[in-house]
C-alpha cells in the first residue's frame, strides 16, 4: 500500500500513529538541522519533518527533492511546535522514517499556488498542473457535488436519466453546428448537438414522461463572452404539464441545490418577472435584482421640449444613481465615453444631477427649467445627493443600453456582491422575434416552443404586428444578471409546427428534411410536454462566485476554441482526408 491516509487527513488525535503518506511536493525547506516538506494531494498538505540529528541520510534525501516530486513518506505523527492555524492539519506533522522517491518531476513552469505566477495561456497548457491547485481543485469537486445533487432530486421526482446520440442532425438552437464526416456514407456529414431538444421530445412521444441528461452540447458560436464550444446542461423534459408544473419541479430543484451546497436559502416562491417588465425596467431579459436602480420611462415627460436629440427619437429613459451627485465633470466625461463605446453603442449621455443644497444641474440646462428637470427628478425618485442618467434612442435598443449602464453602475457603487443570491424565473416571453436584416422572424427561444393557446389566432394571422404580439409559455432561470437556463411548453402537435416552420420562412421542403421526423412523430400520439435545460457550467460557477465558467470545466478551450494543451483543432493527415473524401481549400497565409 502507498499511504495510509491522505494529506489532508492527519489531525491531533493522530498523534502516536505511524503512517504513510503519499503526494507531490509542495516544497521543502532547511532551517537549521531541521529539513521540512509541505506534502500535498488532493485532500490537503501535511507537514514533513526531519532533523540532522537523528539521520542524516533522510536529511539529505530531502535535499534532493524537487517541487512536484512525487514521494512517499512514512513517519510519527507529532505535534507540531509552532502550529499553522490556517491548514486543517496544522497542529501536528509527521517526524519521517523512511522516504521513497516514486518519481520525479520537471521544474513546473509556474508555480503550483493557490494565486499562481503563470499566465492564462501557459496555465492552460498544462492543465493538469494548473489542476493541482486547490481552487481548481475545489471548483471540480463542487461541480461533482452539484451533479451529485442534481441526480438525486430529479430521481426522487420520478425523472429517469436516458442518453442520446452525439453524433445527429442539425438542431434548432439557433447557433452554427459543428459537424463530423462520415467514412460509411461518403459525402454526408453528423452535426453534433446543440442540445438533445429534438430526442427529447420524441422521449415524450415515447412516453418517458420525466427524462434528465446532464449532457454536453456544442455550439459553434463567437467565444467572447466567457462560452465553450462544448458545455454541459442540465436537460429536463416532463410530459402532462403545463408551465406552473415545470417552474415548480425546477425552482424546487435549484432551492435543494443552494440549501445543500450552500446552506442559502432562496425566496419561495421565487420572484417572476414577465419579460416585458424585465425589458422595460432592467434593459435586461436577464435582470440583475440584487439592487433596484430601475430604468425609469420620461419619453412623455422630456420629449416636445426643443431638445431636437430626444425630439427626434422613439423613447427616453433614466436611471437614479444614489448618492453619486458628486461625480466630477471628468467623471461624467469619462461615463459618456463608456457609453458611446461599441459595446453599449449610446450616442452621448444626458445627466441630471440633484446637488446637496438641493439645486439641480443637468447637461440639458439650456432647454428644461430647473423645476421641469425638478419635476423629473421626482418622478424617479431621486432625492438630494443623487445623479440621474439619461439615454435616449429606438425603445428596446434604448432600454437595453440603459441596462448595460445600470450593471455598469452597480459594478461601480460595489452593488453586486456574489455572494448574494438573487433568483428569479423571467416569464410570459415574445414567441418571434423579427430581424431587420434578414426581413423574417426567428424564434425568440427555438422553433419548438408553443404559442399561448389564448394567441393561438395572432398566430395564424399573417401580419407582421400581431405575430410580434404573440407570447409563448418560455421561461428563463435568471440569477444575479446571468440566464442560468432556460425552456418552453412545447408545439405538440404537427399541424401547429409546420404552421411555426411557415412562420419562420423555412420552406416545407427545408422542414421536412430538416425536422421532418419530429413533425412525423406529432403524428402518433404526442403528449402535451415541456421542459428546459440549465447551463451547468454557469450554475457551478455562479455557485462558487465566480463569473467564469472555465475553472469549472477541467479540460476547457481557449476564446479561440483552441485546446491549448492538445494543440487542437489540428490538420488531418491525407490518407484520413481521403478516406473521407475531403479536400481543404484554405490557403494558409
Ligand atoms: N434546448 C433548449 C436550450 O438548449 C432548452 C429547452 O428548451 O429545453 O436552450
């Protein structure tokens, strides 16, 4: 046997024992006679002493220790003299009587700490030395811990675990697939999945009436925003339901995961918010409730005034910062750069300030008395000492830009703190969406989700103003300004979904060979169903208060969706193109 007990293991009452312990070595140090090694593994780092005095040949073994050396010690357990209260094992350390060497190591090129010395892109190259680091270490285990929970309360409810292919079809989420060659059938190509949506359905078609998967999706998508080609859900499907029943088994779900993991308890019921509201008072379909700032409407109240930028324009809108009426000019100046940056995309930003003498200053003195502007301040409630901003624009592009301001705002005034948890499920969303550009709707969640049955006629009209009215029973899992996950009643019947391919421009041809097989399977007998899906990887980082999705995923991709590690994506050599019948045609610059 290499060890005894672990590292992390070791505590007073130990003290007497002989044991063997086994890990990688932290580091040594030599006071004196006395040699030292912290000794580490996954459950922690004991302490390792050894004096001249009483053998010099394990003295100088010690010397011979790199960092990451792979050792095993045996020894007393003793109390420690000076006791480190900061490690669990700190009160004792083991006075060593034996060393093997079991392997060595290479100097690691950064250190193995918990604030490491290396940079992202060399971390990430050697990953699994970056996974020796405890707060990677304790991200894994408690995304472990998070699955294992998430198992055991959908098992309770009656949901069974099924799996379903990866190697598939297209799939309707919106997003570019990535696809796999097939040697078997030259020419054609697998997608992989988006998401099992589509298998997930026809499970209720089967009558597995409650199915979960946590399973990986993939998305060829822009990696900007802290995403990974490949993740993982938490896919759920109920079959028999209407909306309230899926928002109770999942809002259920995630009160047991933040009791159990993090001893938090949530709201219950948790707040809802319909997406209108969450558009037109947090700019945000993803609202962030841990602080109010709300976006406030004063189209009617500052338009009509001579002002010609918000004469000429669909809405104008504010929020309240409090106590920030001391904001410089080099402040505002500063602000009104941050907003006209690509991100937000504002064309300048208007303030109002309500000063400590209680008299008021604004950018737009010249065209607004003092008690207009007095009046507006009131209408939002902003009192002496605060400052208002204003931005202006077409309505939803406006409202959005405020909201981006208002995150930006609370990130300022320190407003969102993550430890705070602020849950909420967004409701009652817009089934389409309509894009300029390409002149057609899209489906706001996918093409799968229903219309309200009280819509059920917006929806076969043909103008474009009603179908923009019609709602769908989708809902989104919203925490501190992040969509945790997301989903929808479903179409259940065929008639309903080619209506909604019609609607969303996609030929009946297209249809057919794309999804043809769902609406087939409408045919015999499909329940009534809904479902949704989480973002795994957010809800664990989240969870662990952190913002990024990659210490919670070990082997992760880089923004450029490379494996740093692998070196992959990578060329293929020619005889594996052949037999796929593949030719690159990209010309390497
Ligand atoms: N398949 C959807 C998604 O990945 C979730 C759902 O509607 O259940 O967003």
């Amino acid at each position: 046997m290499h060890r005894t007990h672990t590292c992390g293991e070791l505590r007073a009452a130990n003290i007497g024992q002989t044991v063997t312990l086994a890990g990688w070595v932290q580091r040594t140090r030599k006071m004196g006679g006395m040699s030292f090694i912290d000794l580490r593994d996954r459950y922690g780092i004991t302490q390792i002493v050894t004096d001249e005095a009483s053998s010099k040949e394990l003295n100088d073994q010690v010397a011979k220790l790199g960092r990451e050396y792979v050792i095993k010690v045996t020894g007393e357990v003793c109390e420690r003299q000076s006791k480190n209260p900061k490690i669990p094992t700190g009160d004792i350390e083991i006075k060593m009587t034996g060393i093997t060497i079991l392997n060595e190591a290479q100097t690691p090129p950064f250190t193995i700490e918990d604030e490491s010395d290396g940079g992202e892109e060399l971390r990430s190259k050697y990953r699994y030395l970056d996974l020796r680091r405890a707060p990677l270490k304790r991200a894994l285990e408690l995304r472990h811990r998070m699955a294992h929970e998430v198992r055991n309360y959908l098992d309770e409810q009656g949901f069974l675990e099924i799996e379903t292919p990866y190697l598939i079809k297209s799939t309707p989420e919106g997003a570019r697939d990535f696809v796999v060659p097939s040697r078997m059938n030259p020419g054609q190509f697998y997608a992989l999945p988006q998401s099992p949506q589509t298998f997930k359905q026809l499970l209720m078609v089967a009558g597995y009436d409650r199915y979960f998967q946590i399973v990986r999706c993939f998305r060829d998508e822009d990696l900007r925003a802290d995403r990974q080609p490949e993740f993982t859900q938490i896919d759920c499907e109920m079959s028999f339901v209407e909306q309230e029943d899926v928002l109770n088994v999942f809002e259920g779900m995630m009160r047991t995961l933040f009791k159990k993991v993090l001893n938090v308890d949530i709201p219950n019921p948790m707040p809802r918010m319909s997406w209108y509201d969450a558009m037109d008072f947090y700019g945000s379909d993803k609202p962030d409730i841990r602080f109010g700032m709300k976006i406030n409407d004063l189209t009617s109240d500052l338009k009509g005034h001579g002002f010609s930028v918000f004469d000429s324009v669909e809405y104008v809108g504010g929020i309240v910062v409090e106590g920030a009426s001391e904001y410089t000019r080099k402040q505002l100046d500063e602000l009104t750069e941050w907003v006209k940056r690509p991100q937000v995309g504002a064309k300048g930003l208007v303030y109002v300030k309500v000063n400590t003498d209680g008299t008021i200053k604004s950018s737009i003195d010249k065209f607004y008395s003092p008690e207009e502007l007095k009046a507006v301040a009131d209408k939002c409630g902003a009192k002496v000492g605060d400052l208002m901003l204003i931005l202006c624009g077409a309505k939803r592009k406006a409202q959005t830009m405020l909201g981006v301001l208002r995150v930006e705002m609370g990130n300022r005034l320190g407003l969102r703190d993550p430890h705070t948890f602020a849950p909420l499920w967004v409701v009652d969303f817009p089934l389409l969406e309509w894009d300029d550009e390409t002149n057609r709707f899209y489906a706001m969640h996918h093409p799968f989700t229903a219309p309200k049955p009280e819509h059920m006629d917006l929806f076969y009209s043909n103008k474009k103003e009603d179908l923009e009215r019609v709602c769908a029973n989708a809902y989104d899992f919203v925490l501190n300004g992040t969509e945790l996950g997301g989903g929808s009643i479903r179409i259940h019947n065929a008639d309903v979904q080619e209506r909604m391919f019609e609607v969303l421009g996609i030929s009946k041809e297209d249809a057919d060979y794309k999804f043809g097989f769902i609406i087939n399977a409408f045919k015999f007998g499909a329940p009534p169903h809904g479902g949704l899906a989480f973002g795994f990887d957010r809800v664990c980082a989240l969870f662990g208060g952190q913002e990024t999705i990659r210490d919670y995923i070990a082997f992760p991709k880089n923004n450029q969706g490379r494996d740093v590690m692998l070196d992959s994506p990578s060329k293929i050599d020619d005889v594996q193109m052949d037999e796929l019948f593949l030719k690159s045609t990209y010309v390497e610059k």
